[in-house]
C-alpha cells in the first residue's frame, strides 16, 4: 500500500472562515503579482535594451534601461513587502502541501533568498555604478540581475508544481529534478515570464506618454515608446499562443475539473483568454503610441483586469490539482472576528496614510532652502 | 512530525540562528535608525543645524540599502527556514497568529513606502513634508516590533494562553512588556552601531559634535536594554531560569552565553561613554567597529539566550522542538511512528534501519546533525572511551568526560565501571563495543520515553516546571516498542562497519 504522504490538517484550527483566506489569498497574491511582473519583466527588458544601446545612456534603448532600474529600485521592495501577505495565506489554508513542496526542494527553496539579494544589489550597482550613473557600462550587473529575478521565477513554478501533486512527492523527494519534466513547467514559466515582460513594456509606454505631455524630450519618448509597444505587443502574442498550450497540457482531471466547472471556473477563463485577444487587437491597431494616449491607457487597464482574473484561474486550478487529497471543510474553524476586523480597519488605515502621504509629498514641492 | 525532512549540513538550528540574527539586527536598526533620523532632522529644521541634517540624509541611504533590502529579505527568510526546518510549529503558530502577522503587514507596507518615499524626496520637497514622511517611517516601523514582540515572548511564556487558548492572552504574555522595553533599547543601540559609519564622512570640524550625539543615543539604548533585561529576566519563571541561573545551572552553555550578553553589554556601553560622549575625537572608524561588535554581541547573545532557555520547546509546554505536541505524546506512543507519519511508512521497506534512520530526522535532526553542530556519531563511545572508564587509573576523568552529561546523577564512576567488562575483555574483543553501544542507545531511548510521562502528567494550562524532569532539555521519544529498536539500530549503525570510514572500534588506533 502506498503511505500517505500528505501531513494532516493543522488541528490548530482556522482562525477565519475559509472563503475569507481564499478571499485575501488571491487579492494579495494579485497585488503581488502585479510588482512580480515590474520586477521580473522589468529587469529582463533593462538587461535587453542595455545591450541594445551598446551599453550607452544616450542611446533610447540606455535611457529606457535606466528608467526600468529607477522603477525597480522601488519596484523589487514592493514585490517583497506585498509577497508576505500571499505567503502568509498559503500557509494558512494549505500549510500540509506548500512546507511539505517547499522542503522537499529545500535547496532550491532556500537559495531563492540568496538570488534575491543578488538580483537587488545588483540592480542597485547597475543604477550606482553602470550606465544610468556613469554613461556607459554595467552590463554585468544588470544581467546577473535579470537572471536571479529569471531563476527565482522559476524556483516559484518548481515549487508551485511540487506541491500541487503529493501523488508525485516520493519520486520528488528520491529526485527533485524530475519536476522539469513536467509538462506543465515550461509553458508556466514562460506564461510568467512574457506577462512580466509584456507588462513593464506597457508601463514604460505609458510613463514615456505622460512624459511627453508634461513636456519631455518627444523624440527620445517616442523612441522609448516604441521599442517597448514592440515588445508589449509580440510578448502578448506569444502569450496568447502559450496560454493555450499551458491549458491544453494541464492533466486531464484539472482540465475537466476547469471545463466542467460551470459559471465559477468558466467565466474567469473566458475573460481572461478574451482579454488576452482583445489586448492584441488593440495593440496591433497603433503605430504611433505617442499619438494614442487613450489605446496606451486602456492596454495597461485592460492588462491589470486580465492578470487579475489570471490569478483567480490560477487559484482555481490549484484547488483542482489538491481536490483528491484536500478537504478545507476539514479545518476547525474558530474565528477571530475582533481581529479580522482589526485588520482590516487597520488595512484601510495603512492604505489611507500612504494615500495621504503621498498626496502631500506630490503638493509639496520645493528647491533650494525650502527644501529638506 | 508528518512532513518530509530538509537536511541541513550545519543543523536547521543552527541555519536560523544565523539568519535570524542578522535579520534582527538590521530590523531593530530599521526601526531606531527611523527614530534617530527623524529626531536628527527636526532638530536640523528647528535648529538650522546643516550638519544633522546631512547625517540623516546620509543615514537614510544606508536604511534603504540595509534595512528595506537585507532586512526584508532576510525577514521573508526567517519564514522559509522556518516552514523548512520547523514546518509543524510555524503551522501552528500561524494558526493561531495569522491575524497578528497580518497586522504587522500592513504596517510593514507603510513603512516600506514611506521609507522609499523619505529617502528619494531629499531636496525635492518641503522640510514638513519630508518631516512627515520621516516619523509616518518611524511610527509604522516602531508598531510592527509592538505587534511581532507578541508573537516572539508568546513562544517562551504563553501565559494565560495554555489555559483559554485565546490570541489576546498568549499576546500579552508575562515577558511582553520587559521584552518591549529591552528591544525598545536595542532599537538606539543598533541605529547608533549603524550611523556611526555615515557620521565618519562628516565635515572633520562637525564630526566630534554629532559623534558625541549619537553616543548619547548609544549610551541611552544601552540603559534602557540593560533595564528591559533585567526585568524580562524576572519574569521568567523557575522552570525557565533554573537552565541557566543559580549556582548549578542544568545548562552551562546557556549561563556563559547569559556572562557573554551582559560583560558585552558592560562593554559597549563603557566604550560608547568614553569613546564617543567623554572623547568624541576618538570615535573614529575602528572604535565605532569595536562598539558595534560589543552591540552585536550583546544583541546576539540575548537572542541565543532567548532561544535557548525555550528548550526543549518551540512553544513552551505545548509543542516541543522538534512540532512534537505535548498534547500528541500519548497518540503517537500507542499508535507508532509509521501510523502517524507517512514518511516514515515510506521507509518500512529498507527494514528497521531505515525506518530508525527517518525516525532520527523526524525526531533529532531539529537538534542533532549527524557529524556537524551537536553532531550525534561523536557521541557513540569509543573502544579508547570504552577502556578509560573501565580503566580504574582513568574512570574518574573518563566519566566526567563521556558520561556524566547523562549519568552524573543515576551512577558513579565506580557504577559504569563495575557494569563494563574488564580492560582485559575489552582489549581481546574491541568489536563487543557495538553491543555494548547499542544497549547503552536503547537504554537511553528508554529514558526519553519514559520522560513522555512526565509531559502527559503535567498540569497544561500552565507553564509545565521542566526543571523537575528527569532531562529538562530534551524532547521525549515517541513511538512503540518497534520504533525505539528502529532506532536504536539506526544509532548504533552509526558506528560503521569494521574498517569503513566513522569505525569508532578503528578509531582506537593502536590499541586494536
């Protein structure tokens, strides 16, 4: 008889009710998502356009590179600080099968933090030393850069897969490696990759847009803009292509679990495959972004919904995968509704400074002695 | 005890140690550098003070590159060591404190973004503004450490939580409010240890001023801690202190270390006085390193002490360090560990050795490595360890070396001695060490369980006095009759096979 692999239930209890972890576990995770792509894209697409220039700041390609570090400088915080929440939830609703994926990669696992100050500080040497600072080089820096963030990506997928499938933990455990086998594990990685880098083009559009309505150089914003339109555009393309690969490899009983699923499962793939299509259409009708603020608008808009329902698909085949071994109706709910609510209030608040804070700082612009 | 095992060459332990306590130290200096930078910036605009100002822009570059870089990694990296190493007690700890962590984080959010904001606004806005975003840093920073002090004294003194089981009694524990207080301090001491590098790059005329500025913070810090110490200290109860206090500790390592923290306490709080508040010139590079490395040596040693005198718990009298819950001695010891954890079913086919090898890394390895930090093969005796305690010239010293840790109080050296063939049988048949070794595990393993008892007898809903157990440092072995041969035959298959590298009757040398 094959043992069971799969640690009980945490007899501790759910302090909240399930749909509520469920709830916070795919808005964070999409919150989070959202700076993964600025990240991951964003320093992919720095590390190619820095080659592109020939390593030089004065070229569109060097300046773009520049402004995607600038980005990321905040944007890599960001992806860390809003990773915790998701991190927090998964644990709470599906500690037995995420520590059990997580350790048996432990390596892997544990090396991600060693790849994340690698790809941060030399994001930030890129930016203190390199091209940005100095003219010209730090090719280097923001290459091993962009290659942590790619190899984290990828640690997040062999993770995800691992623990999504504890029929397969014995042959993980006697070999990790056999994960990449998996025919799911390339069309993953590449559906996270090209969403970062389709993403962090589209930003880069918009920013070089406003740009010019504030003023800034056109030509050099129009140079930008459309190296990074070429790159929404053709990563969309692939990613459409890709998608439906991904769908069509998931095991049979994910795919008819997603299939049969009624409105719940369907009408979020719908959107999503929709959307995806729809963003071609509207990206492959503009030439000039520049001179289509409002199609540049909608794009990232109508990017933000897609990923966002994306990520309630993602949920969903996750919760497919788990459904023979799992039964969150297992968990013994006692809920803490002081502090549920505690947090929220004090979740509305956080959010409620920021907003204030930073609306001040935007008023309160000064130079010279009035300056801090 | 039912997940899968991450083995770790230096011991899981020992991994978090180090990565925790990096992680605090740039974590309380992220939260006192807020404070000193805030504080040293409006003294600036009050004052039209330049030079505190160009100290806290300066300071505020390295919070970005220090603290919201390493500290939030290493942060996220206390949760990945602890769902490898410890995936049972975080399970549980996040079940029951998933709302606080949740709590924190939206403090951690502010103070990232105001921490990014403050830094890059520099010159670019009006001093209130920025003035603001300064103490918005500080105050989201200073509240997150109020929300996580809960959840850290809740895993040495639950408190009131062992018995209502309710998120707001295990919060307020009795080692909270000392426990604030300390950290409170080590928040000025680590901001001190850090800025006193950026002071270095000061105006050579404005340098003796702001050095002895910040000593004052040192000194202050220090104080406090030293205050916050002493009070968490006399909060603690017996149970908890008698591992290292009074005259005959049951852990001296766990009293050094408690000697360590307080003379590096002492010393950086001298040095700070002398060299940065009475003789600021000298508070140059070098002596702000020796400072720092007193702080952190403090700081450290108090975090190992902390850690430490939890044993054998991660939360004290409920789960033991290796997520075996008290609650769970019982069950496990009737039903087995290969009905308990699939793991080790998953193990039945290599035989008796090889369920006892999975048993080990489900039970030990959280303490015990193989041959690395509390390496367990060193601990199998020798032919040589074997002949000295039989040897009447050397069973003194060879008892207190080799067995007294376990025996000091059940034998005497003239016991082990009389229950030991003699030299002559030992030297004519070096390889009767193995059963000799394999009994002595069994017997040993005996002991632990029986120690369950005294788990299962205790009173629950309060702190359970381990000072009174037959090992207080020790989680008890679980598991039937079977599972303690298993491992017995794992243990002793440790001593490897006669002339294969780790044969402890070759390591006799000349004597064989």
């Amino acid at each position: 008889m094959t043992p069971d692999l799969v640690p009980a239930v945490d007899a501790a209890g759910l302090p909240g009710p399930v749909w509520l972890f469920q709830v916070l576990l795919v808005f964070t995770f999409f919150l989070h998502l959202l700076f993964v792509n600025i990240t991951l894209g964003g320093s992919l697409l720095a590390w190619v356009a820095h080659l592109r220039s020939g390593g030089s700041a004065s070229d569109p390609r060097g300046a773009l590179a520049a402004r995607l570090t600038a980005v990321n400088g905040y944007g890599i915080s960001l992806t860390i600080t809003t990773g915790v929440a998701p991190l927090l939830f998964i644990q709470t609703l599906y500690q037995q099968y995420f520590y059990s994926g997580t350790i048996l990669v432990g390596g892997l696992w544990f090396g991600l933090l060693v790849l994340l100050l690698v790809g941060y500080y030399t994001a930030y040497l890129y930016k203190f030393r390199g091209a940005p600072a100095v003219g010209r080089g730090g090719g280097l820096w923001i290459g091993v850069s962009a290659l942590s963030f790619l190899a984290i990506a990828t640690i997040h997928v062999v993770v995800h897969l691992v623990h999504v499938q504890p029929a397969q933990w014995a042959a993980f455990e006697a070999d990790p490696w056999v994960v990449l086998a998996d025919p799911t594990f390339v069309p993953r990685l590449l559906h996270f990759v090209l969403a970062g880098l389709g993403f962090a083009a589209v930003i880069m559009v918009w920013w070089s847009v406003r740009a010019v309505e504030r003023g800034a150089d056109r030509q050099l914003e129009g140079a930008i803009a459309r190296f990074g339109w070429t790159w929404a555009l053709w990563t969309t393309v692939l990613q459409v292509v890709d998608g439906f690969v991904l769908l069509f490899v998931l095991p049979q009983p994910v795919l008819s679990g997603l299939m049969k699923g009624g409105a719940v499962t369907m009408v979020p793939l719908t959107l999503a495959i929709l959307g995806a299509v729809g963003l071609l259409v509207m990206m492959a009708r503009v030439s000039d972004p520049l001179a289509a603020k409002g199609t540049v608008t909608g794009t990232l808009g109508a990017m933000v919904l897609v990923i966002g329902v994306m990520t309630v698909t993602r949920h969903q085949i996750r919760v497919l995968y788990l459904a023979p071994t799992t039964d969150l109706g297992a968990f013994t709910v006692a809920s803490q509704w002081l502090n549920i609510g505690l947090f929220v209030l004090l979740l509305v608040a956080a959010l409620a400074t920021v907003y204030l804070m930073v609306k001040r700082v935007l008023a309160s612009p000064a130079t010279g002695a009035d300056a801090a | 005890m039912q997940y899968p095992i991450w083995d770790v060459t230096i011991g899981g332990g020992m991994l978090m140690a180090i990565v925790a306590i990096t992680h605090v130290i740039v974590a309380h200096f992220a939260i006192g550098g807020g404070l000193v930078i805030a504080v040293s910036e409006t003294l600036s605009v009050r004052r039209g003070d330049r030079d505190l100002r160009d100290l806290a822009k300066r300071s505020s570059l390295m919070l970005i590159l220090v603290s919201t870089v390493f500290g939030a990694i290493s942060g996220v990296g206390i949760w990945v060591v602890a769902g490898l190493i410890s995936p049972g007690a975080i399970s549980d700890l996040i079940h029951t404190y998933v709302w606080g962590w949740a709590i924190e984080w939206t403090f951690f959010v502010v103070e990232i973004v105001a921490a990014l904001v403050y830094y890059t606004t520099w010159g670019k806005i009006s001093k209130g503004a920025h003035l603001m975003v300064g103490w918005i840093y500080f105050v989201a920073a200073y509240l997150s450490l109020v929300v996580i002090n809960g959840i850290i004294t809740f895993m040495l003194t639950p408190g009131r939580w062992l018995e209502t089981g309710q998120f707001w009694d295990g919060f307020f524990n009795p080692t909270y409010w000392p426990s604030l207080l300390l950290r409170t301090g080590l928040c000025a001491m680590m901001a001190t240890a850090f800025m006193m590098f950026a002071v270095q790059r000061a105006a050579a005329d404005a340098r003796p001023r702001l050095i002895r500025y910040l000593g004052w913070w040192m000194v202050g810090g220090a104080l406090v801690s030293y205050a916050g110490y002493r009070w968490w200290e006399a909060s603690l109860p017996e149970s908890v202190l008698a591992l290292f206090r009074g005259d005959a500790p049951l852990l001296e390592s766990l009293a050094a270390t408690r000697s360590l923290t307080l003379w590096a306490l002492a010393a950086a709080l001298v040095l700070a006085a002398v060299l940065f508040v009475a003789v600021p010139r000298a508070g140059r590079t070098a002596t702000a390193i020796v400072v720092a490395i007193a702080a952190f040596a403090f700081f450290g040693g108090y975090e190992r002490l902390r850690e430490g005198v939890r044993k054998p718990f991660l939360i004290h009298s409920h789960m033991f360090s290796n997520g075996l819950k008290v609650a769970d001695i019982e069950t496990v010891n009737a039903e087995g560990m290969v009905a308990h954890s699939g793991w080790v079913a998953a193990r039945a086919g290599d035989g008796a050795i090889g369920i006892g090898e999975q048993i080990f890394r489900t039970q030990c390895a959280s303490c015990h490595t193989l041959d690395g930090y509390q390496g367990i093969r060193s601990a199998l005796p020798t032919v040589a360890d074997m002949l000295a305690v039989a040897d009447a010239d050397t069973a003194a010293a060879a008892f207190a070396a080799e067995c007294a840790a376990c025996h000091r109080d059940d034998f005497t050296a003239d016991d082990v001695g009389g229950m030991l063939p003699s030299v002559d049988d030992i030297r004519a048949d070096p390889e009767m060490i193995r059963d000799l070794n394999h009994g002595m595990i069994t017997a040993t393993l005996a002991r632990l369980r029986d120690l369950g008892d005294f788990y299962v007898d205790a009173d629950r809903t309060t702190m359970i006095p381990t000072h009174e157990a037959d090992i207080p440092y020790m989680p008890p072995f679980v598991g039937t009759d079977e599972d303690l041969e298993a491992l017995a035959s794992y243990l002793a298959s440790l001593d490897a096979p006669p002339g294969a590298p780790g044969d402890r009757v070759a390591e006799l040398g000349g004597e064989r």
